[in-house]
C-alpha cells in the first residue's frame, strides 16, 4: 500500500487539525445543549477510539452507566470562554495521548520493514491493556450499580475495585496508555526503524506521560479528593464512613486495603502517590460555617489509623 503524506512525515498537523476540529464540534454541542455526556465522555475515550478498536465497547458502554451532569464543570457550564477552555485543553490532551499511534502509523515509520505481531512485547503489552480496560470498564459498571440502588444514596461506594483503589478507572486509564505505547514502539524495539524516526517512536512516550501527570495534578486526582471530602465534611454527608473508607483505600494503585491501613503516611505519602495536595484536614481546608448541624468535628483525616478496625 502506497504511503499517504499529509501536510508533515509524522502526520502530527493533520491528526491535531482533525482533534481540534470533532473537539470543537462537540464542544457546540455540550454548551449549547448544556449536555454532560459529552464531557463524559472525555478525551481518553477519543484517543482510545482512535488507537484501540476495543475501546468501541468501552465507549458505548461506558458512557451508559455515566448519568447525571458532570459537577467538575458546574462552575463553568455557563460561561463560554471558561467552558471553552477546557475543550482547548482538551483538544491538547487527546492529541498528546494518540502521539505513539499516530507516529507508529506515519511515512516516516511505515517505510521501514515491521515486526510481525505477537512479539512477546506485544503480549506483555495487551495482557496490560486487558487489565487497565477491566480495572475501568468494571468500575465503571461496579459504581453504577452501586448508585442505581437508592439504598445506598450518600454511602461510600466501596464495593470490589473501589475497596483497593479510590480511583480505579484511572490507574486503569493509565496503565492502558503505556500499554498501547509499549506495543506501538516495537519496531524501534526490535531494530526495525532506525534515525529520527527511532528517536521519534521513543519520545511518543510524552503521551503516557502527560496523561499519568494531568490525572495526578490537573484535571484528576485534584478535582476530586480534597473537594470531594469537603464537600462531604461540610454537608455531613457520612463523613466518618468516607474518612475511614480513605485512610484504609490507596488513592491509586490497587493494594489490599487491610495492609494499606497499617502503612506509615510516608509511605503512602511517596510510593502510593498520596501526595499533601489530595489529603483534606477540616480544621485547614473546611468553612464550619458550612457545617450542618455541627455533627461533624474537626480533626485531621490526614493521620495514620494504625490499629484502627476494618470497617465501612
């Protein structure tokens, strides 16, 4: 099959003008019909769309168990430059995740001979992406179900992944990207494609990279546990249950939570990636004014239970 040169070798200009362009589209379509689901249906389910076919599964299955509007956005919904912000950085993101895809399918790595498939990366590479795509897809599908039953409205949801990791569908996410890179720079692997093309395989690895550190600080980890608990100690809403739920659960990687428990904080604090920036101390970061009924007390969730029992 003849090579297709579009704009540039690498096809980088015409993959961030095809991203800009649907990103735009849906962005129309989001703030003029106020509608979530698009944004929940975010920029790693695009990029996997274009580098997995599985992730068609994912994506129209998924997007069935996210109902409801999208709080991360409640205070930009409304306003356009705000609101398009975040497409922009979006656009930016999607585009930056699909770079080992989009290098891998370039002139200036197709004209080299390429391994066949079934190399023992590519093995090791899609047993990890089955893994990271059962870690999302399932939790997915596990909170779901939990918040469907109106017994459990206001409880924490700690059933299967989510009593090994508070965040399962992102290091699920995560792991599936550096899968995907791991099989995409085989040939350079294997010594197929040589020169600036070899050099241009390797760094396509920015693209795990950039995800792994936009969830951990920007658009993920952030948004969620420090506002999250807040939101719960300032509204009462089962605090002791989602305060013990965090001390005993690792914030990311999967690890059994009656080991996690019994860590010193500096290991969670470095190795479990818990870093100072998700922790919520009320007495620091609460406005009691806000605090009802004044059930909840002040104290630091920041300390290390030790012996405290296993429970919900």
């Amino acid at each position: 099959m003849a090579e297709v040169h579009v704009l540039d070798n690498y096809y980088l200009a015409i993959s961030l003008l095809v991203t800009i362009g649907y990103q735009l589209f849906f962005f129309a379509w989001a703030y003029g019909f106020k509608f979530d689901k698009l944004t929940g249906m975010d920029m790693l389910d695009y990029s996997e769309l274009k580098q997995i076919l599985m992730s068609n599964a994912r994506l129209r299955g998924g997007n069935e168990f996210r109902t409801g509007k999208d709080d991360r956005f409640d205070d930009m919904r409304d306003k356009f430059f705000s609101f398009l912000g975040f497409w922009v950085f979006q656009m930016m993101w999607v585009w930056t995740v699909s770079l080992p895809v989009t290098i891998l399918n370039s002139p200036n790595v197709t004209k080299f001979n390429q391994p066949d498939f079934g190399t023992g990366r590519d093995v090791a590479g899609v047993i990890l992406f089955a893994i990271g795509f059962v870690l999302e897809s399932v939790s997915d599908v596990q909170k779901y179900q939990f918040r469907s039953n109106p017994e459990n409205k206001g409880k924490v949801c700690d059933v299967g992944f989510f009593n090994w990791t508070r965040h399962p569908n992102y290091f699920g996410e995560i792991i599936m990207h550096f899968s995907i890179f791991m099989i995409a720079v085989s040939p350079s692997a294997y010594g197929y494609v040589r020169g600036q093309s070899f050099n241009a395989q390797y760094a396509a690895i920015l693209g795990p990279f950039f995800l792994t550190l936009l969830l951990l600080f920007v658009s993920g980890l952030t948004l969620q546990e420090r506002p999250g608990a807040k939101k719960r100690y300032e509204s009462n809403n089962n605090w002791e249950a989602y305060s013990r739920w965090t001390k005993r659960t690792s914030i990311l990687i999967p690890f059994p939570p009656q080991l996690y428990v019994r860590l010193p904080t500096v290991l969670k604090r470095t190795v479990f990636l818990e870093f100072p920036i998700y922790v919520f101390d009320p007495a620091k970061h609460a406005d009691q004014s806000k605090v009802q009924n004044g059930e909840a007390e002040p104290g630091n969730v920041d300390s290390n239970p030790g012996d405290e029992q296993y429970r919900n």
